[in-house]
C-alpha cells in the first residue's frame, strides 16, 4: 500500500538528476512542481543557477512544464519571464493536473517524469499516472504552508513504514 508514495529516483536536488541518462531511457519531458523543488516557498524568481539548468534541461531534448498547487499568480511570475508553460492550482496528487502537463508537452506517461519535492503530492500523483517520479529535497522547510506541513508529518509516517518493509533507508543518501 505505502510503495504508491515511495520514488523510482531520490536526489538532493534538480540538479544532481542525470539528464543525459534518463534521455536515453526514452524521456523526453519534465513536469516539476515548483514551491521547493525548483526555488524556496516565498521566492518569486528563478536563481542563475536555476536558469541554467533550464538551458540544459532543453538542450539535453526535454520538454519542460510546471506543475503547482500554488496559484496563478505565484506561478506566472515564476514561468512567464522563463517562457515556461504552466498548470496552477494543479490540485495534486489529482491526476488531471498530471494529464495536462503531457498534453501540454504532447507526451505519453512512458515519456514522462514527475520531480517533486513532496511524496504525498508529486510522487504519489506521479506514480498513479505510470511516470517516473524523482524526489528532491525540500529546498527550505521554513516558508512552507500550512498544508504541506501536515503532508510532512503524513511522510514521516510513509517513510517509517516504507522502512520496516525496507523499502526506505533514511540513512541512504540521496543518489
């Protein structure tokens, strides 16, 4: 029952996610979440360092589309200056959100991956549409919501359950 909410891949960060690798897989896009997956809760724009990574993320052949619960606002501020496409009040783990995002990049679930920072939304909502699901770290826990707070606490619960079975090693690091 827990294995829904566990990722196929856990990294740090976007960052640390190889690109090339998952190409030659056969993945050509990206649906991300953004609040503290792609920059912190609160903050409005995307870091050079982000921006590159989204010149990379293209350059490498993948498409490119966000995924957020937040809303319009918060998203196009982020998006809009990038020239990236956008679901807002995705209302994850919801599958029509998820389905959007493919339709906008014109792709089936086999082509498709979800990273995310939270199990309880991104993977969860991922894995119950057949994508592959990437888990990051939070990017800075102090500005979250009410709501993700209580998705966190729900986690811990995943993961020590995922852990008895030994599915979940916190001590694992971050591949």
């Amino acid at each position: 029952m827990f294995e829904r909410f566990l990722p196929k891949l856990r990294v740090n960060n976007v960052f640390d996610i190889d690109l090339q690798g998952l190409y030659e897989q056969g993945y050509r896009g990206i649906i991300t979440d953004l609040d503290n997956t792609l920059v912190g809760a609160k903050a409005p724009l995307a870091t050079p360092e982000l921006v590159e990574w989204f010149e990379k993320v293209k350059k490498a052949g993948f498409k490119l589309v966000i995924v957020s619960n937040n809303n319009l606002d918060r998203v196009s501020v982020f998006a809009t200056p990038l020239n990236i496409e956008f679901v807002h009040k995705a209302r994850k783990p919801a599958g029509s959100s998820f389905r959007k995002g493919m339709e906008m990049m014109g792709l089936r679930p086999e082509e498709t991956i979800v990273v995310g920072d939270q199990m309880m939304t991104d993977i969860l909502g991922g894995n119950r549409q057949g994508l592959f699901t990437v888990l990051v770290l939070p990017i800075s826990a102090a500005d979250e919501g009410f709501g993700t707070r209580i998705n966190r606490r729900l986690e811990r619960i995943v993961k020590h359950r995922l852990g008895k079975s030994g599915l979940w090693l916190e001590e694992e690091k971050q591949k």
